[in-house]
C-alpha cells in the first residue's frame, strides 16, 4: 500500500487521485498534518500524520501495511525565506523520519521531491546539466541539496530505494499557490479570469524551467515503476518540460482573453528567481527511464483557463 505525507499540498493532492486511480482506493493512504484540503480530505482513505513525529509515521505505516512512501511535505522558497528555521526542521526531519524507517526495511520504495532551487548564482543558467556548481542561496534549495546528498547516502549504504526529481516550477488548477516563487504561473491564470489584470512579483522577463501538472505526476509515477537498474542516478534526477518568463505567458492568455493585463513589481522573490537556471538539461531522465514531457505552454493556457472558467463559474452559480 502507499501513503502520501503531504497529500493536501499542490504535488501531493495531485499524486494521490492519480495513484488511486493506477492502484485503487483502498491501496492509496493519503496524510497530512491537518485537513487544509478538504476536498482530497473527504475523497478516499486520509489520516492526521505529523511529518516531523516519527512514531506518527511509523503508527500510519503499520496501520495500513505501508510498503510505499511519497514524502511531498515541505516548505517552499518564498516562504521558507520568511522562517528559515522552520522550513530547515520540517524538510529535513521529515526526510530523516522517512529514510530511516525505509532502513528497517519496512518499505520497498520512498519517493522524495528535490528542485532546480538546489542550483544557484554560480550554477550555468542556460540547459543546466545534471552535474555541475550548486550553491543554494535560499534555505529551501539547501535543505534539497543536502536532501539529495542523503538520499544517495541512504541507497549507498543501507539499500533504501528512494527516488527522487528535481521538479521545475510546476503549474496546476486543483490547488490555490502554496508559497512557491514559480506560484506567479498559477495565479496569473485565476487572476486573468476573476480581474482580467494581475500584479506579477517577477519581472517580465524573468525566465524559469517550468512543468504542467500531468507532466510532474507522469514523471513522478513513470521512475517509480522503473526497473531498479535503470534509475542510476540516485541524489536526484533534473526533470525538464518548457521554459519561459511572465510575460510569454501573459501573451498566451492574451489569445484567449484579449483584455488582460499584466503589471510587474517585482518583490523578494525576484532574488530567488534569479538564483535559479532558465533552462534545464535533463538527458539522464530521458536517456535512463525514458522520460518525455508533454505539455505545452499553449495547450497548458488553454486547459488552465478552461477548468479554471469551470471552476469560478461553479462558484458563482452555486445556489445561495
Ligand atoms: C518553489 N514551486 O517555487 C517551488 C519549486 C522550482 C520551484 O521548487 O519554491
């Protein structure tokens, strides 16, 4: 059975309905540390699981006979910015908690998200290589830094089968931004239908590695079913799709909604943006288990803005 610690967040919500559907519902445990997402919450089997309390972990795992974990609980950059201190115990214990009960071998596999945040300043910007300069100047890129060194410490050493992406920013409808600097992608979409304007916090040309949901759950499930002997790399994998910057976005919207606007005022995050590459060299992944993106930015304009019309046209109809 498989059990998402996180499963109320943007990756993590995602994750679950798809790996019910693969799997069946009884056989995916979805958990998080409070019902914040009550939709997820009401849809299948949830438990209250603290990811920072081992015996938390461990309790839901003997429950339901856990073989499977997806560790998506973290604190994200833009926020991790604000409490450092915070975000270094949540996405470090968690990971510890995880790794170590994999050790006992109570589980066959673990699933843990890294970033293109691990690389920074010094890192080539342009189709950034698997293997190169990576010195994280937020605290969250640091935690999935010396994530991905332990990780690889825990395959080496102990056997533990835990795998791992480094997600680009990644756009989806389902969920409201969770304090992501690559969040601007998602509100730009609910902000073009509800104010026909938005107030972008990067500048205009502020170019970022980025993915579509389905892309980011595809690839997620696609190197959990690998062969063992094909996920060779095992600090973490550099995943790409497209890449672009706010306002090739903003004209993307603007075929489908002529009137919108964009204004740009970029705030704290900009810093954090430009920390990170433009553009992501992910060969290894689709050389070692055969990843190949989907999504493009126009087709992902038009479904956003399509579920997204659904979803606000649901709300203001709803009888009163
Ligand atoms: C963030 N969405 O913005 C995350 C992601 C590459 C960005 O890690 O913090």
């Amino acid at each position: 059975r498989i059990l998402i610690i996180g499963a109320c967040g943007q990756i993590g919500s995602e994750l679950t309905y798809s790996l019910r559907n693969i799997f069946g519902n009884k056989n995916v445990i979805a958990s998080d540390i409070n019902h914040s997402n009550l939709s997820l919450v009401n849809s299948g089997l949830f438990e209250i699981v603290d990811a920072q309390d081992y015996s938390s972990i461990k309790t839901c795992v003997e429950k339901h006979n856990i073989d499977t974990i997806y560790l998506m609980a973290a604190m994200l950059s833009a926020t991790g910015e604000k409490f450092p201190e915070k975000a270094w115990d949540l996405n470090m214990n968690s990971l510890f908690h995880v790794l170590n009960l994999a050790k006992t071998k109570c589980l066959k596999k673990v699933f843990w998200p890294s970033s293109i945040a691990v690389f920074g300043t010094t890192t080539p910007k342009e189709y950034t290589p698997q293997y190169t300069t990576m010195e994280p100047s937020t605290v969250y890129g640091i935690t999935k830094q010396v994530g991905e060194r332990w990780c690889e410490y825990y395959h080496n050493k102990y056997g533990v089968d835990v795998r791992s992406l480094r997600y680009p920013g990644i756009i989806s409808w389902k969920t409201l931004p969770g304090g992501g600097t690559t969040d601007y992608a998602v509100e730009i979409y609910h902000k073009a239908i509800t104010d026909k304007f938005y107030n972008c916090f990067l500048k205009e040309d502020t170019e970022l590695p980025m993915m579509f949901m389905d892309d980011a759950v595809k690839a997620t499930i696609d190197i959990m079913n690998a062969e063992t002997s094909d996920v060779k790399i095992r600090s973490s994998y550099n995943l790409a799709a497209i890449s672009f910057t706010p306002k090739d976005i903003a004209e993307s919207i603007k075929k489908h909604i002529p009137e919108f606007k964009v204004g740009y005022h970029p705030d704290y995050r900009q810093d954090i943006a430009n920390s990170w590459p433009k553009s992501i060299n992910d060969s290894y992944a689709r050389q070692d288990w055969k990843w190949k993106h989907a999504w493009s930015l126009e087709n992902i304009t038009i479904e956003m803005l399509f579920q997204l019309n659904k979803k606000y046209n649901s709300i203001l109809k709803e009888p009163n």
